[in-house]
C-alpha cells in the first residue's frame, strides 16, 4: 500500500486542504452556528498531522503535541455538531477523557514509551466524538429517520466511517509492539493510513453538504413565510375593501337620507349622529391599520381615568349596535368603587376595550356581549384589574385560539368579509405588552369566548362630582388663525369656530400664515403640519424666534399623522397639543376650553405641555407630600447635567444595559414630579437605545432642563 512516512506526508496534505475547506465554509456559513468549531476541528487536525509527517522533531512535537492538537480538534467538532443541531451540551464525558489522557500520554510518551497505550487513549478521543457526533445528529432530528436528507446520510456514515477504522486499529492491536510508532512499516500501519487519508475528506465534505442543506432549508423557509405573508396581505386587502366599503355606505346613505329628510330636527340629529358615529369608526380603522403595518405601538401617557364613568361610557357607545341585533350588553363591576380613579394610558386602554365589545357583537348572533370589571385593592393607592369582555357567539377551537392573536389572520371567509379586518386582536395585545399586560382567551366552540387581561394599576378615591354644577369655560374673545391647504377641511374648521363664536382668519400656506403673523396678533395657532409649500414644524421652529406674534400665540397641530414619533417631535419643539384629524368640535372645545383655564389661572400655555399640573397641585395640597416633592424637584434639578453627562458616557462606550436601567430610574423619578412629558421622553429613548445607536441627545437633554425649568415655575407660583 505504500510507505507509512508517504502515507503521513499525504495525510497532512490533505487534512490542510480540508482545513481551506472548512474555513472558505466557514466564511460561506458564518452566521450558522457550529460552523466556527468545525473550522476549529480542521485546523487542529491539519496542525497535527503537520507535526506528526515532521520525523526529525522531538517527540515532543511529533507525538505529544499533535496528539493534544486532534482531542482539541475532536472536541471542537462534537461541540460544533451540538451547537448545529440545538441540542444539549453532553460535558462530562470530555472532563473525564481530559482527566485519563493528558496523563496518560505525558506517561507513556516520556517515561515509560509505549504505542499501543498511545493508540488506546487516541481511540478513547475519536470514539468519544464520533459517538457524540451521532448523538446530536439523532436528537436534532428528533428520532426520526425519515428525516434524514442526503447531507445527514453523508454526515453518519462519515461518522460511523472513522469509528470503525479507529476501532479496526484497536482490534489488531497485537500486530504492534510498545515500541513501535505509526511510521513502523507493516500492513495494520499502512491500512490505517489510507483509510484516514480518505475519511477526513468525506467527513468535511458531509459537514459542507450540512451547512448548504440547512442554508436552502431556512430559504425555503422563507420563501414559504413570504408566501404565507403575501397571502395574508391579499386577503387583509379584500377584506380592508369591505371595512371600508360598509362604512363609506352607510355614510353616503345616511348623508342622501339627510338631503330628502322633511326638516324634523329630531330625524336629521339620528341622521348625522350614524355619520359621525360610522366616520369616527372608519378613522379607528384607519389608526389600527397604520399601528399594526409598522408593527409600532403608541409611548405611554398616564392619566387619571374615572373608571366606573369611562367604562359605562364605552358601553352606551356600543349599545345602539348590540339593540340593532337584538343583544343584550351589560356591564358588571366587581370590588370597583364608583368613585374610583385610576391612572392609566387612556387611549390604547380604550382602543382594546372597544376592539373587544365590537368583536364580540360582531361574532354574537343571539344572546348577550358583557363588560365584566372585577378588581381589588392591593393597598390604599394600588388596584389590581381584571377586565373582561364575555360573548355568547361562535367561539373559537383550540388551534384558532392560538392563531387569534396574529396580524392579519381571520377564520372563515364569509364570517371575516362580513365582520372584520383581521387587525383588532393582534394590535389590542401588541397595545397591552407594550403596557406590560397580556391579553388571553378563553373559548368553546358554539358557546361563545371570554377575551381577558389583567393590570396592576395606582388607583385613589375621588368626590363624586356633580355634573349639573359643571360649566362649560367661556371662551371669551380669542382669536384664531387656522392654516390648512384643504378647501374642505378649512370649510370644516370655519364652521366649528363660528359654532363656538370665535374670530378666526383662514389662510392656505405657510407663507399667507407668515404674513398674517406679521401684521396680525393671534392667540391660537391652527397648523396644518403638511403644506404645499413646507413643513409645520420646521417652519414653526425656523420662525419662532423671528415672529413675536407665533412665539406669543398657542400653537396646535392639526394633522392626520398617528406616528407617536412625530408627535413627541411637535411636543418636544413646544407645540401645545395635536388635533387630530378627523377633527371634531368636542376636540377642539375641549383644547381650546383648556387654553382659556390656564390662560386664567396665570399659566403660560406652554407650561402644560412640560408638567402635570393637576398632579403638582395635589401634591402641594398634602402637607406630607409637599417636602418631599420640593426635595425631589431641587434633587433632579442640579444633576440634570450630570445625569446626561452620565447617559452619554454609557451610550458612547455603548454599555446598553447600564444606559437602559439609567433611562428607566430617570423615568421613574421624573414621572414622580410629574413630568409625564419628559418621562414619554426618556421611555421612547430607551426603547430606541435597544435598537439603534443614532439618539439626539443634545435635544433630549435641552427638553430636560426645558421640562425641570417649567416645574420649578409652576412649584414657585402655587406656593406664593
């Protein structure tokens, strides 16, 4: 067969090219896992038998060594085959070979030479690998060998290969004598080095096909999910018509009903309250939609609800369609005070629970939809919520409770075409884990479902307020300059101030706006953020500073964007609130009610967009909470530049978790002196810092001190 020093030679030839190989595969394959030890294996094998073809070194280099190079290499590849195939890490077996054979041949290399004891522990290092090699390659598969491919075949046999041939060399152990070395010229030599000439080179090229095998898999994959999405997408498109289609009906319907109406007061008031009613519902659509196509949720904005009222006022909303099918809608409350507020994000709070009551009548021919509150008090000023909405409808199987909850997906064609976009319930619990809350269903086909969802919220008991002593805030004489491009929308506007009784001028761009302002004072600001000729905020900011009469004046957006990016943007940049479109009168009686209050009580306008003035007041109205409050106000105040130095020292060596707990204690401190603002602030900081690198934050650090500046103002004026 030849001469085992020309065996040698060849052997480390080829163990260098499979070394080339299995690194250009790593190269290939780097981001598979296992791909790494398995260069690791080739290269130590290749070093080996580099040092063992090397006859005139010391034994040293040319048994110890190499020897101690091809364990590493066989453990690297045992590692590399479980890292692959995900499955566990069997250690023990290499501490014990570690413990038997490092001694072993540091005593049989040097004080008592012996070959066969030499080739013993060598076959303990290949038998252990091999073997682990084919325990991963077992349980990756799952047992099943019906699902072994071509590389996986390749793969065993390549295994079993090398065992055999190790094992072939253990049995004939009585062709060698203790002094006898591989380069010892008979046939047990000679079979052994051809035979792991060759098996080296099937073994990398299975590791190879693996590597290629597992890329096309993910591929198709892929593929396959990108089919599945673009299915899901079709779908949600034919459906989205319809959601569409049937409010714009019911809309144009009602709006011709309208127009041939006799002029009964009362029969037009029902005709126009089905178009508000229907267009609202179509821009809830229109939010739901965009939230869940960027796979973004709304920041966080804490605010005292009435929960008993809000609650009650969900359910008269939804009462007219639960009577229009003949259900019947009810709200239970268990353990809830009637007086009992709360605080929480009001609006994705109020988003979940109608997405919940419109499901549930949309999927309940007969019987009834109900409401169901239970809570309790975990101490004076924290509740514990349970809020449910139980139907009577067609409920849902097991494998479609577990496909409720994803984007896009409906079950049954006539019932989603008829009801639903498919939206709702993936976005209600994308909203709810953004609150650090879990929506779960309960259901049985034919008798209905229970969608739930539990909150820890802070919680405090209020005075019943009388309504009939509430007046609505006279607005007096302001005066509005509405800049909006759209004919219709500026006839919309026009309409609602000269309902309020409100001098208004209307202009179209950016640069009517500019001239008004420049010969005109005006208290309000109505600012349309997308203009022919411009951007709001950017001209907002360019010219706060050139024109006295926009810097003196409120400024509110009025747009149709629901980025909550764009909106802290606007807040950020000192604009007082955002109106958003499609505008309603309530809306801007209530923002424009709101100005005049504070205008009243001696508040600059731009104080509310910083602090939670009803907040601060509370806590200044309790003698034991009004120390600490001004402790905390003066504490904040003089680190807020260390605090940022700080943030951006962690950001700059890019220390994420350090940086992530930093943002979050500052969260908590500034929501403590309401700055509810900042606090959006710093929570949308720190979701971005999970993500990207790029955060401003010479503009957050100026909000900041903008933030703490106005709470020291409004601390000093409720004290005087």
């Amino acid at each position: 067969m030849g001469d085992p020093k020309q065996l040698l030679q060849i052997l480390a030839l080829t163990s260098c090219v499979c070394a080339l190989f299995m690194m250009v595969n790593w190269f290939i394959h780097r981001r598979l896992l296992g791909t790494a030890l398995w260069a690791g294996f080739s290269l130590c094998t290749a070093l080996g038998c580099i040092f063992i073809a090397s006859f005139s070194l010391p034994v040293t280099w040319t048994i110890f060594i190499p020897n101690s190079l091809i364990l590493i290499g066989l453990y690297c590849l045992s590692r590399g085959s479980e890292a692959f195939f995900s499955v566990p890490r069997l250690s023990w077996p290499w501490w014990l070979l570690g413990a038997i054979f490092f001694p072993g041949y540091l005593y049989y290399t040097y004080i008592d030479a012996n070959f066969i004891a030499r080739v013993i522990l060598n076959y303990l290092g290949w038998a252990l690998s091999m073997l682990l090699c084919l325990r991963a390659l077992w349980l990756g598969q799952r047992r099943q060998w019906q699902s072994f491919s071509p590389a996986h075949w390749a793969f065993a046999l390549s295994c079993m290969c090398l065992f055999a041939v190790f094992t072939v060399r253990v049995l004939m152990l009585n062709h060698y004598t203790q002094h006898d070395s591989l380069t010892t010229n008979n046939w047990v030599n000679q079979f052994f080095s051809v035979s792991v000439i060759v098996m080296p080179l099937i073994l990398c090229f299975s590791l190879c096909l693996l590597c290629s095998g597992r890329r096309e898999k993910e591929l198709h994959e892929l593929r396959h999910r990108a089919e599945l999405a673009a299915q899901h997408k079709e779908r949600f498109l034919t459906l989205l018509s319809h959601e569409l289609r049937t409010p714009l009906n019911a809309i144009v319907g009602h709006a011709e009903l309208l127009k041939r109406a006799p002029r009964e007061p009362k029969q037009h008031a029902q005709f126009c309250d089905v178009i508000i009613a229907t267009s609202m519902s179509m821009s809830d659509l229109a939010n739901q939609i965009l939230l869940q196509a960027r796979g973004t949720v709304p920041n966080t904005t804490i605010e005292p609800v009435h929960l008993a009222n809000h609650l009650s006022e969900l359910i008269t909303f939804f009462r007219p369609l639960a009577e229009k099918k003949h259900l019947k809608l009810t709200l239970t409350t268990q353990g809830i005070d009637a007086n009992l507020q709360v605080m929480l994000d009001k609006d994705p709070f109020t988003l979940v629970v109608k997405n919940l009551l419109s499901n549930a009548i949309k999927y309940t021919e007969r019987g009834e939809v109900e409401l169901i509150v239970y809570g309790y008090a975990l101490s004076q000023t924290r509740h514990q919520l349970r809020i449910a909405v139980k139907d009577t409808g067609v409920g849902l199987n097991p494998a479609q409770q577990k496909k409720v909850f994803e984007p896009f997906v409906t079950f049954g064609a006539s019932r989603a075409i008829a009801d639903s976009a498919g939206v709702g319930l993936a976005l209600c619990k994308q909203l709810l884990e953004n609150m650090g809350v879990d929506l779960e269903v309960e259901s049985e086909p034919n008798k209905g479902s229970e969608f739930f969802f539990e909150m820890q919220v802070n919680s405090e008991l209020t005075e019943q307020l009388d309504v009939t002593d509430s007046k609505p805030t006279s607005l007096g004489e302001l005066s509005v300059l509405v800049v909006e491009d759209n004919h219709l929308n500026r006839e919309v506007v026009r309409g609602y101030l000269d309902n309020l009784g409100l001098s208004y001028c209307m202009v179209e761009n950016l640069a009517a706006a500019h001239a008004q302002l420049t010969r005109s004072h005006f208290d309000v600001v109505l600012l349309d953020m997308h203009l022919p000729d411009g951007h709001g905020l950017e001209w907002y900011q360019a010219n706060f500073n050139q024109l006295p009469a926009l810097a003196s004046a409120v400024v509110m957006a009025l747009t149709g964007d629901v980025d909550q990016q764009a909106r802290q943007a606007y807040q950020q940049a000192g604009i007082y609130d955002c109106l958003e479109k499609p505008l309603r009168i309530t809306a801007l009686r209530q923002a424009l009610e709101r100005i005049v209050q504070e205008n009243n009580s001696g508040l600059a306008a731009t104080e509310a967009a910083y602090v939670d003035l009803a907040f601060v007041e509370r806590q200044l109205s309790e003698s034991t909470e009004r120390s600490e409050f001004s402790s905390r106000l003066v504490y904040l105040s003089d680190r807020l530049d260390y605090e940022f130095a700080q943030l951006r020292g962690l950001a700059d060596i890019q220390a994420d978790e350090s940086l992530r707990e930093k943002l979050l204690q500052l969260e908590h401190e500034v929501e403590q002196l309401g700055l509810y603002a900042l606090r959006q602030a710093l929570h949308q900081t720190r979701r971005r810092a999970a993500q990207e690198r790029d955060i401003d934050w010479t503009a957050l650090h100026q909000f900041a001190k903008q933030s703490a500046s106005a709470l020291q103002s409004c601390h000093q004026r409720m004290n005087a």
